[in-house]
C-alpha cells in the first residue's frame, strides 16, 4: 500500500474519537448559526425569532419560566423552537406582562408588551382644561353594537352587551379577523370580558389595537382585547365610584370618577 495512505489510515484510526467530536461541533455550531434547535424528543428544528418590542431598560424576560434576556430599552430578540410558549417581561415599577405566543419555524414573530405602572400618578386637572374634560367625559358612551370600537387593524368590532365587552369579526373586504373569533373558519360573537360591576367606559388604549382601557365598578384596567389564557390585565386606578376615561393627549388619558377629573399616565 501507498505510504502516505498507509499514514493517513494509521492517523485516522489513532484519532478518530477526536475527529468525530470535532465533526459533531462543526455540525452543532453550523445548524445552530442557521437557526435550528434541538426540540422536543431530541429532533433537530429550525427555530423562530421572538422580538419583543421596546422593553424598559433592567427588565427580564422569561421564557417557559426560564431567564431568557435583559432589557435595555430597546427591541429584545431570541431564538425559540416552533410551538406555545409562556412569555413573562417583569420591570420594575410595572405589573408583569404575561402572554402565550406560538412560535413557526424560520420566521420573526414580533410582540408588544403593553406595561402598566404599579402606582399611576393622578394629576388634577386645573380650570378652564378641568371643565373642558368633565364636559367631554360626560358625553362618552359604551361602544354598542351600531357605533363599535374598531380594532385589530379594522377587522375586529368591540361593543358591550348586557354589560360584557364582546368582539365580532369586521365584514371589511379582504379582512382577517384575529384566530380568537373564529374556530374551525367559523367567526363568532366573542366574550371578551365580563364583569359582575357594572360598566361605565370601554375606550382603545391610545396607540394600540388590541389592548382596552376599561372602566367597571370603582376600577379602571387595562386589559388585552385576545381573552384566552392568559389574558394580561392589570388595574391603573382602584377607588373612584364609576370611573370613566377618555384620551386625553400622546401620553395621558383622562379620568372622572363621582367628585373628580384627573390625568393618568399610560
């Protein structure tokens, strides 16, 4: 035989444990640069990209109950197999954002957590703004069926009945209502939420489509419009007796309860 092939079989044999763990490396290090993971039972898939946008500075965020990633005040992003994941961004100062996402495989799912401070700053209104507001508040209405709130982009309609926030499909051509409304490709009235108080205000929470600022009871919440689990929902203001709210300007809504008219920051 050949010298030099004598020496190559002599050096394979010598290290060929060595270069199967290198081979196995190389091939872990390349799939994992193109994006695949190793999921459930051992199998080799190919991840998606959850980006979370505009995360406080110091928040964490959890996936699967598991640390996943700093805020620093911009878009986080990270891998995650295809599937139902749980989503926690815990920042200080704010309630916990909470939501179930679905990851597909080889594409960018982009979220936006919606934070709440734990203590929202009430500031007074002064004359002339203050009677401008109570009279403006007074006017408001519970969306009805006739005159909705439209949300999700136009293709979902939000109303109250019999003192519960529903949602139904829009009609609009060439319009996609949101998976919650439909099961099996039938769309249907949906029970977004249903208090045991009654409501006084349903308004969107400025600068979203798929959150709502509600008012019931003596509470004012912001609530997620998607209602399966876990629907994120938290309390701006707690104490006031028929709280009802209005926007007010880019950062504040205004709020009137039975004796005053108030800014909240959002």
């Amino acid at each position: 035989m050949n010298p030099t092939l004598n020496r190559i079989h002599a050096f394979v044999r010598r290290y060929a444990a060595v270069l199967i763990v290198v081979l196995l490396i190389i091939f872990f290090v390349a799939g994992y640069s193109l994006g695949y993971r190793v999921g459930p039972g051992l199998t080799l898939v190919r991840a998606g990209t959850l980006v979370l946008t505009d995360i406080p500075a110091n928040a964490v965020v959890y996936a699967d109950e598991a640390k996943r990633a700093v805020g620093r005040g911009s878009d986080v992003r990270f891998a995650l197999v295809p599937g139902n994941h749980s989503i926690i961004v815990d920042s200080l100062g704010n309630h916990p954002w909470s939501d179930l996402v679905e990851m597909t495989p080889g594409t960018d799912t982009r979220v936006a957590p919606v934070f709440v401070p734990l203590t929202a700053d009430r500031t007074s209104l002064e004359e002339p703004k203050r009677t401008e507001a109570t009279k403006a508040l007074a006017a408001v209405l519970l969306p009805s069926a006739t005159n909705p709130i439209v949300m999700e982009k136009g293709c979902a309609n939000v109303s109250v009945s019999n003192n519960r926030i529903v949602a139904t499909a829009a009609t609009s051509t060439g319009c996609t209502p949101p998976p919650y409304l439909c099961v099996g490709g039938t769309c249907a009235t949906t029970v977004i939420f249903a208090p045991v108080a009654k409501l006084h205000s349903v308004i969107a929470y400025p600068g979203r489509e798929d959150v709502l600022i509600v008012g019931y009871g003596t509470t004012l919440a912001v609530l997620e419009l998607n209602p399966l689990k876990p629907q994120f929902f938290a309390p701006l203001f707690n104490g006031g007796v028929a709280p009802v709210a209005m926007p007010w300007d880019a950062d504040n809504i205004v709020v009137h309860d039975d004796k005053r008219t108030f800014t909240l920051p959002i």
